[in-house]
C-alpha cells in the first residue's frame, strides 16, 4: 500500500488547494449570510472539474479513482462546509448510483450532463418513517404498462433545489421487505415530481435540503437503476461506497481547525505569554493532531481497499465513524483554545464548529455504523 500520491492528482490537488484558499474562503461570511453560494464559484469549481471526481473518463470525468478523489475532498473540506456538501452530496450519494449500478444506455444519458456539473445529482432515500430504519419505506412505485406509477415523499434531501437527476428508492412489491424495494432514476420536471421548502438548517448554510413529493409521478421502465428488487442493496453500496470521501471532507475541515487553533495559540497573548505556553493548550493541540494523523492514515487505506475492488464493508463504516467523531472532537477543542472569539460568528471556528455536528447523523448516524462494524465482526461466528 503506497500513500503517496501520483504526481498528476498532487497538481490537482495543489490547484484545488489555491481554488479554495483565493477564490471560496474569502466568500465563507457571504456565502453563511445569503445560503447561498455565489454563481462565480459555483461556474469555477464546474471548470476545475470537481463535479467530475467519481465519473470515469469516458463520460467525461476525472476518472481518478477513490484515492484521487479522497485527496481533492480533504481540500474542499478545509472551506465552508456548505460549499462542501454540495459537492459532496454531488461526487458522492448523487451520482455514485449511476456510475456503478447504471447500464451503458443510463450512463451514456446522465454521466456527461453530470462531469460537467451541467446537472446536479441527489440521492432520496430517507422518509418521516426511514431514516436509520432505511427499510421502512412508504414512498411505492407500482408497475404499469412500461412505466412505474411513484408516490410519496423523501425529506432532508441534499442538492434537491438544484439537482436535476435523482436516486431515488421505493417499494415496488411491499410482502418482500427490503427485497422489495427497487432504485430509480428520476429526472427533475418529470410530471408528479414537486420539490418542496428548503429546511432552515443549524449549519451547512448554502447547502440546501429539501423534501420532495411524488404524486402519480411516472418513471419509464428503462429508469430502473440496477435490478428490480435491489434498490436496499444498491443504497447500502451507495452509502458505503461514499464513506472514505466523507471521512477526507471532515479530516480537510479537523485540518484547518488545527490550523487555526495552533496560529491563534501563538498570537493570544495571556499572563505575558502566548497560551501556546500553557501545557493544557499543548495538550489539547497534540491530541487533536494525534487524531487528524489516525483518521488521515484510516482515510486512505480504505480509499486505497476501494479502488482494489476489496470489500470495505466494515471499514468504510469505520472510517466514517472516525471521521465524524474526530471532527466534532477537535471542533470542541479548537472552540475552547480560541476562548470567545470561538463563540462569535465573524470568526470561522463558530461555524465549523456548527457544520461539524450533521457528521454525525447524516449519510449513516454514528450509532449505525457502529452496528454495521459489529455485524461485520460477528460474521465469523455465524
């Protein structure tokens, strides 16, 4: 296992790095204030192909694998979070789908659209009733003629406002349980396909959550992604699939926090000397670097396992635990050296702060990936 990284994704990687130190974080304040992200960065980020970062090539993509793709989100994450979802959710839940459960006819349709940012992805899976329960699922797509008939509804949808495809589970023969439940390809405009409110949210301003509604929506037969049946199974590899790219989002953001707190702890003068001096400043900056290291080097094997084709079941869960649980962790940390600037909202650490606590609960709570690891290690026993 090699962790340094080709010489063609650390070019990358470097000109994403000064894409966001020049270009996103100085619009950070704007884009909390307005929730919204301005156009010009939205337009640039399309030019430096980061809607592109998990399609292949030949639709256009980077075609960089996961490893690549883990080293440019570590980048993005050290900006505002919300910036960060949207291309998250995009290269992520959104459009993993497609890449690897869509068949040549799917791929040829969306995949280019997709690179190019031209249309935004998002993933509905979760319901009022299916959340950590994903199985539960009321939202139903009826098979009619050459068409499937869905209604329901999905909320805390990411990119729904802008997206323009849609992974969408629904259960298509209800007395199978989770093997009835099939995934679908859902174009925006698509006639019985509302979009609803934007959800006023704690944190990742910008990024934008919705519910969205089906009413006697019609989705083609040649919608469905992967097999009939599988939609649960190809939601949980969705999932998985996108962990080691979440955990690299919250290491960029852990990163910068260190960061932060480590120049602020050179600079805050108390009792005559800066508080770098005080051993329990020390302390706290040591484990938060100690933690950033563990999740970096946990970050890149499972991205390295991923693009061996291994089965990275139990430590894709792992490393998004991890990774959500160190970024809370240093968060609080970085709050507590800055003292009361950490608390105000001018400064960066407030927000991160904020935007750290979702990691915990969307894309897989951290209760349920420790149930996942469990079931895995359990496996030898059974």
């Amino acid at each position: 296992m090699n962790f340094e990284l080709p010489k063609d994704i650390q070019y990358l990687q470097q000109g994403i790095r000064e894409f966001i130190e020049n270009e996103v974080e100085p619009q950070a304040n704007v884009i909390e204030e307005t929730d919204e992200i301005p156009e010009s960065i939205m337009e640039k980020s399309k030019q430096m192909g980061l809607f592109a970062l998990s399609i292949p090539e030949e639709y256009g993509g980077l075609g960089i694998g996961m490893v690549g793709k883990c080293a440019v989100l570590e980048e993005v994450g050290r900006t505002h979070n919300g910036y960060t979802t949207v291309i998250g959710g995009h290269t992520g839940i959104g459009s993993v789908g497609i890449v690897e459960m869509g068949n040549e006819a799917q791929k040829q349709k969306y995949l280019p659209s997709m690179a190019s940012g031209e249309m935004i992805g998002a993933f509905a899976l979760t319901e009022p009733s299916a959340g950590s329960h994903a199985t539960n699922l009321k939202t139903t797509a009826v098979h009619k003629g050459d068409r499937f008939i869905l209604n329901g509804s999905k909320h805390y949808i990411t990119n729904a406002d802008i997206a323009g495809v849609f992974t969408v589970m629904a259960v298509t023969d209800p007395s199978k349980g989770a093997k009835g439940i099939t995934s679908f390809i859902v174009e925006r405009g698509t006639p019985g396909f509302t979009i609803g409110k934007k959800e006023k949210k704690m944190g990742l301003h910008g990024s934008h959550t919705s519910e969205i509604f089906f009413e006697d929506c019609e989705v083609p037969v040649e919608n469905i992604l992967g097999e009939e049946g599988q939609g649960y199974v190809n939601a949980l590899k969705i999932l998985a699939n996108g962990r080691s790219a979440m955990a690299a989002r919250n290491l960029g953001s852990a990163d910068k926090l260190l960061e932060l707190s480590l120049d602020f702890a050179h600079m805050r003068i108390q009792f005559d000397k800066p508080i770098f001096e005080q051993q329990i400043i020390q302390h706290y900056l040591a484990e938060m670097a100690m933690e950033i290291e563990a999740l970096r080097a946990l970050t890149y094997k499972v991205a390295w396992m991923t693009d061996q084709g291994m089965n990275v079941i139990k430590e894709a869960a792992m490393v998004k635990l991890l990774g959500s649980e160190t970024y809370n962790r240093v968060a609080d940390k970085a709050v507590q050296i800055h003292g009361g600037i950490g608390y105000i909202s001018e400064y960066p650490i407030e927000r991160f702060y904020r935007d750290a606590r979702i990691t915990r609960i969307y894309e897989g709570t951290s209760e349920i990936q420790k149930n996942i690891i469990a079931a895995q290690l359990h496996k030898k026993y059974q």
